[in-house]
C-alpha cells in the first residue's frame, strides 16, 4: 500500500453485535465494555499547546496512584476493563502494566507520545505506534491487540492510520467517534460496532465510543468528560436507551486523572480548563454508581466470547444504511466542495 496523508481509505465495512441484541431476538442481561485512557493530567490534548512532551520529565506524576485508585474500585466492583495505555507512561512505570496485567485486566495502546493522527505523517504514526506497542509488550509480557488513538483522532483526515493498524497486528480500534467536536470525530459514522476490511485481505474491528440519537442529532454519552460533566442521570439514561433502542453493548470510558482533584493545576486556555477541571470532585462517585447499575467487561472478554458473532437479520439492515464510515467521508468530500 502507498500511504498518503489522505482521508481515503479502502477500508470497507461489515457489521457486528453481540449475543443479546436486538439481531437476537430482544435485549438480554449481558456485559457492557469499561475502558480507560492510562495519561497523566499534563498528558492530555486541552495544554499541549502549554507543556511540551520534551518537558513531561519535569511534571510530577500521578497517573500511577490515579490508575491503583481505579484497579482498586474495580477489584471491589468485580469487574474487569481494558487498559489503553501511553507507552510513555509503560516506560516509565513498567510496574504499574505488570500491575494492570496481574489483576487480570486487558492492556491496549494509547500511542506513546499522545499526539493527534491527523497531524503526523504516515510514517510517524507508525514509528509511534510501534514503539508503543514493542515498550507495552516488553513490560507485559503479553501481546497487544487493541488500539485507541489520542483525542479520537482517527478522522476523514487520518482514515489511512486503519490500514497501518492492521499491518502492525493490531486486530480491533476503538478511535471513531460519530460525532460533531472541535478536536476530533468523524460525522455519519457508524455507531455500533462494525468491521474494516483493509488491504492485504486484512480485517480491524471497530468499537465506537457510545452515542444517542435524539431529535436527529447523534449526541455522546458515558465516557469521559461527558460522564464527568453531565448529569449522572443523562448517563443511565442514555445507557437505558441505547440498550432498549440499539440493542448494543456500550462502549465506556474514563481516564485516571478524572478521579484526582487535588492534582496540580495547569493556566490553561478557559475552555481547557473547563473541559478538564470541572466535576473532578464527583467522578469517581459516578463511576461507582456507573459500575452498580450495570456489569461491565473488557474488549477481550468480550471478543473472547462464543456468542460474538456476525448479525442476522440487523446485519444486513445496517448494511443497507448510509451511516458508515465511507458514507461519512463522502459526506465531507460533498461540504467542503
């Protein structure tokens, strides 16, 4: 493949769900899917334009206790999630992915300088995702098969980063999200989960982050500073709905730094402090809440399950709609014309 800084992509799409849904006759008792975004709070997107990667050394870390802090709400939850870590963060606390690994937890990648697709090169996506991907193995011990871009950032500017995902062994994404955002999403896309097919007669599995649809808006829900933001009621409402109306597993996720208020405050733009700051004091009550109103897994207990399969008859009636993700960039291609 020639890989070119485009956003076309030979990607095509096939529809998946799992046992349960609606493509099964009606919505069962089943597990829902808890992620989490391993970055420190100087990590993320909203101050990059403030702390240089050259200077992270310099911060004071607490992306390791944040993470215990999770690990421990979980083991009391009995539950189990995936882990997206920065390979940044795999350097340099091997221990804390040991850690993650031990307590029977999924490990994924994060990228290791946390930095938007859709402004590196072909080629410097694949040295990072790369080393990310060597550093978290060399500490795990395990292999890694998932992966989720920095800031969502797999947009109709980035689509070609799917076909170097599959050529690096990575066998499901969790990067496009559906929706309308000033740093990232991709409009139009699917919302359930779905496959790429790629060159090489290779597949990637893809998991969105979970969205509603209200008054013919997709809007997003649970996860991040959606679930830290608005109200938790917005939250289980928008899971109810979603269950009773999609019949899909949703998609949750969160970061360590979201449970620490007492972490050091960064003379951000105000919109990035807003973003970032706002409701730290709440989210690990909602997040407690969140595990006791439903059972939740990792992606590869989810992929590991005999029940997941290709769709029946819901298959086929979400291959005849446009919303996918080459529908969304034809639906770009039309605006910006």
């Amino acid at each position: 493949m020639t890989e070119t800084p485009t956003g076309s992509t030979n990607a095509t799409q096939d529809h998946f769900v799992a046992s349960g849904t609606r493509a099964y006759g009606g919505v069962l008792p089943g597990r829902h899917i808890l992620s989490v975004d391993v970055e420190d709070y100087f990590q993320v997107e909203a101050f990059a334009d403030l702390v240089s990667r050259e200077s992270w050394d310099q911060w004071p870390t607490r992306v390791e206790q944040n993470t215990m802090r999770l690990l421990d709400l979980f083991d009391e939850a009995d539950t189990k999630a995936t882990f997206f870590v920065l390979g940044w963060v795999a350097a340099k606390v091997p221990s804390l992915v040991r850690e993650i690994t031990r307590r029977g937890h999924e490990l994924a990648c994060h990228s290791y300088w946390h930095r938007c697709i859709y402004g590196l090169t072909p080629e410097e996506f694949r040295r990072d995702t790369r080393l990310a991907k060597t550093v978290l193995e060399q500490a795990s011990g395990v292999a890694i098969r998932g992966y989720r871009a920095p800031s969502w950032s797999i947009t109709v500017r980035s689509l070609w980063a799917l076909d170097i995902l599959g050529e690096e062994g990575f066998e499901y994404d969790s990067s496009i999200y559906p929706i309308h955002h000033d740093i990232y999403g991709l409009p139009g896309a699917r919302r359930v989960p779905y496959a790429h097919r790629l060159n090489g007669n290779r597949r990637l599995q893809e998991f969105p982050p979970a969205t509603v649809r209200l008054m013919g808006l997709t809007l997003p829900a649970a996860g991040g500073g959606y679930l830290r933001l608005l109200p938790y009621a917005y939250t289980a409402w928008a899971i109810r709905r979603m269950e009773a109306e999609e019949g899909q597993q949703v998609v949750v996720y969160l970061h360590p730094w979201e449970i620490d208020p007492e972490q050091p405050r960064i003379a951000g733009r105000v919109r990035s402090r807003f973003r970032h700051y706002t409701n730290l004091h709440s989210m690990e009550h909602k997040v407690r809440k969140l595990l006791q109103l439903r059972r939740f897994q990792s992606f590869q207990q989810m992929l590991a399950s005999a029940a997941y399969s290709r769709a029946g008859a819901d298959g086929r009636r979400d291959q005849q709609e446009t919303n996918s993700t080459t529908a969304a960039v034809a639906a770009h291609a039309r605006v910006s014309q």
